[in-house]
C-alpha cells in the first residue's frame, strides 16, 4: 500500500502547468464511439480515470493509446456490451451509453454504484434517453437499452446533471430530428464536449447556457477529429488554494480564469491577492485568512468538487465561515480526518461551520473520495509537521503529476510504500 508523506510548513513558491481537464476528456472518450476513423486528442492527463475509460473503450473495439499527453483512437466497428469490472470502477463509464444506444441501438451496462460521495443516481439519464426513444430494461444490476432509431424530442431536466446532460446531448446528435434540453447543465466541459461533437460533424448549439439545440443527423454524417482540451479548473482551483492556504506567491499556467470565477472571487475575500492573466493566475496568500461562506451549486455557481479543498483553507481562518453542500448528499467525508488534524469543524445536515484554528497538527488520515484527498494534501502542506495521507488510490484518479507538481513549488511531500 502506498501513502503521501507531507512535511508541513512550508511555504510555497513558483509556477505550475495546469493539465487537460479530467471531466472534458472521459466524455470525449466516450463521444468518439459515435464516430468513425482516427481521433486525436491532445494535453489529455495520464491519469488513473483516463487510463479506466481507456480499457472501456478498447473493450468495445477501439484501438486506443495515450503517449505523451497525445491520446489517439481509431474507431470502426464498436459493441454495445461494455465491460461491468470497468464501468463499476468508474461512474463516468455511463457516458458511453448514449453514444452507443444511439450508434448501435442497444447498449448494456453495470448499473453504476454510489461512492463515498452520494448514492449517485442515474435516473435523470435512464428518463430521458426513454423520452428519446429508449427501451430501457434493469434487472440482475445491469441496464439494457434498446431503441430503432432515437427520435428528437424537448426534454426538461428536473436537476442540471452534468452526466445527464452530455449523454443526451451525445445520444441526440443521432436522433430524428431535433432535441431541445431545457434546464442543461452549464459547466465548461458541456461546451468542451459540444465544440469535439461538432468538429466530429454533428449540429450541437447552447452548451454552457441551459438550453441545448441538438440537429440529428446521420451516422455516415459522423467523422473523427482532432482537439485539444480545455485545461482543469479543478486543478486549476485546488492548487490556488495551496497558495492561500501556505501563504505563498505561486502562478498557474494554462488556465482560464473565467471557468473558476466565484473560487477566485472567494479567495479575494479570504484576503489572498490575485494577478489575473488571459491564461495564467499569479496568486499571493495573505498572512491573515479572512472567514469566508460558500454553497456550492451547479456551474456558474461554487464548484462543489472545490468544497473539500475551500474547507481546509477555512480551518485556519481568523474567524468562523459556513460552507454549504447543496450538490451531493455525502460530501463532508473530509471533516473527520480533517478534525484529527485540529480543525474545528460542525456539521449540521449539509452544512459545516468551520472555526478558524490558529494551527492544523500532522496526523495520519484517509483519503475517502478524490477531492477529499486533495482537501487534507492542502491541509498537510500547512500543518505543523508531518502528515500521512492513506486511501491515494483515490487522489491519483484525478491528479496529474501531483507529488511532482508540488515538489517542483517547494512542497515537502513524498510517496512512500508501506507495509
Ligand atoms: C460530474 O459528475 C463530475 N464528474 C463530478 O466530478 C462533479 O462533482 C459533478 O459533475 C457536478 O459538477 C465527471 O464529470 C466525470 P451530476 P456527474 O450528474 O455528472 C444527482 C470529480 O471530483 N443526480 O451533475 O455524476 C447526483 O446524485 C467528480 O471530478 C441525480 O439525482 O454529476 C448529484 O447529487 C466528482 N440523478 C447531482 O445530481 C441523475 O440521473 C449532481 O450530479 C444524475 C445526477
């Protein structure tokens, strides 16, 4: 088993090179099926995700590779049968259903589990590829759906789901006619995952806005393409926040700071100074951390795969911040690891009153969730001495280079085997 190792205290100083965004990317993936002949993809992170979503889609046909942050794939025949050990590691393996429904006309699928984060439903993606034409049967944990052609139709999401609303954008290049979406989800990968539809030749307009305009067309009307994805705002995010955090000076490169504009409105009020460029964000920590509330909401709101990270930063405000979580329903596995570190922290329901401490203390914690474990990497690299984080089979499905991006700033942090 393998830990990180953190020497607290430290500060930080230096720049960093954002990587291609994790949640544009595995849609990407899953958008080829629906094409033909060879893709490329360029500034894809070598991360556990992509290397999962990799194995899904080889499984089903496709020849693919990543080298060099260049993933390429070539798509010809493609199965409707995906592979249950894969797509039960990874939740976002459901984005494949819609283009395969739409490409074959049947797909099968291990209903995806819940994780630490939320029992994670799909029921807004089953609903509504049904409304496109769906037959959808559930038994024996695997969905199976079945259609003739999908025929466009207007759809109203009762939540704005991100994966919801990509498998029926995807879904519905391929339709009959014409799809509305109402009430679409508007995070930044949606208009990644639309601009890499339309260059592939389908008719997608409105991502990023809550109304989606999806024109049918043809499958001989699909080709492949080539793209370069937007870079991580998570990343982007979590990293500004270890400057804050650390009270350092550090700059971040190949980011777009409008896609993390409420986090670097919050991080002005909890005191730190922001230099902001066309692609890159020089922040400076304050010596003091200002108390600072946040709900987390669907894009453009607070970006709830922040939360974690925005917590650890709070735990050392002067003063007491209220962060709610109104996007998943388990997402304070952070606070009990982050309370053996000193922090003072009360949950009630889906919000947490965080009271500023003076000092976090190393201690050894777990890591339950990807972005929980980003959380108590920010809170290690303050803590006075030394920190030990276990369960970073969870932190390297979403980080690029992690340890080497930090250590390349001045963090003392290491991976280590153990027992
Ligand atoms: C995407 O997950 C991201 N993952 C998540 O990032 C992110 O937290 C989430 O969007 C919200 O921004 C990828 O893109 C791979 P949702 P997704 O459907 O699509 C409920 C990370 O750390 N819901 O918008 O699964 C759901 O339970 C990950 O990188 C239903 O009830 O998110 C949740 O409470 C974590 N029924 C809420 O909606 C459904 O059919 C938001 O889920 C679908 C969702």
């Amino acid at each position: 088993m393998q830990k990180l190792v953190i020497e607290g205290g430290y500060p930080l100083s230096g720049t960093i090179r954002i990587s291609g965004a994790k949640n544009a990317v595995l849609k990407m993936m899953a958008a080829a099926l629906l094409g033909k002949g060879k893709f490329v993809i360029y500034d894809v992170p070598a991360i556990k995700d992509v290397y999962t979503m990799l194995g899904v889609l080889t499984t089903l046909g496709v020849e693919a590779k990543l080298q060099d942050s260049v993933l390429t794939m070539e798509v010809d025949q493609v199965s409707g049968d995906t592979p249950t050990e894969l797509v039960q590691e990874m939740r976002a393996s459901i984005q494949v259903m819609g283009p395969l429904l739409a490409r074959l006309g049947w797909v099968r699928i291990a209903k995806p589990g819940g994780c630490a984060i939320g029992d994670r439903p799909i029921d807004l993606h089953l609903q509504n590829l049904a409304r496109l034409g769906a037959v959808i049967d559930e038994s024996h944990g695997f969905i199976t759906a079945r259609c003739q052609r999908l025929t466009g139709q207007e759809i109203s999401l009762d939540y704005p789901s991100v994966g919801a609303t990509e498998n029926i954008m995807m879904a519905a290049t391929l339709a009959k006619g014409k799809t509305v979406i109402h009430n679409a989800a508007r995070e930044p990968e949606i208009v990644d995952v639309q601009n890499f539809l339309n260059q592939m030749g389908a008719h997608v307009y409105g991502a990023g806005t809550s109304v989606i305009v999806v024109e049918g067309v043809d499958q001989d009307h699909l080709g492949s393409t080539e793209y370069t994805v937007i870079p991580d705002r998570i990343e982007a995010g979590t990293y500004l926040i270890a400057g804050a955090i650390t009270q350092s000076k550090i700059t971040l490169e190949n980011v777009i700071p409008q896609h993390i504009q409420v986090l670097l409105s919050k991080l002005l009020e909890a005191n730190a100074k922001l230099t902001v460029g066309l692609n890159r964000i020089t922040l400076e920590g304050g010596k003091t951390i200002l108390p600072t509330n946040i709900i987390t909401l669907p894009y453009p709101g607070f970006a709830t795969d922040l939360q974690p990270q925005f917590m650890s930063l709070m735990t050392l405000a002067d003063g007491s911040s209220v962060i709610k979580e109104t996007v998943y329903s388990h997402r304070f596995g952070h606070v009990e690891e982050l309370r053996r570190m000193g922090a003072n922290i009360q949950v009630d329901s889906n919000s947490a009153i965080v009271r500023g401490v003076k000092q976090l203390t190393g201690a050894r914690v777990k890591a339950t969730d990807l972005r929980a474990g980003a959380a108590l990497i920010l809170a290690g690299l303050a803590a006075k001495g030394t920190t030990e984080i276990t369960g970073i089979e969870h932190i390297v499905r979403g980080y690029e280079k992690l340890v080497d991006k930090l250590r390349s700033i001045g963090a003392k942090i290491e991976l280590v085997s153990e027992g």
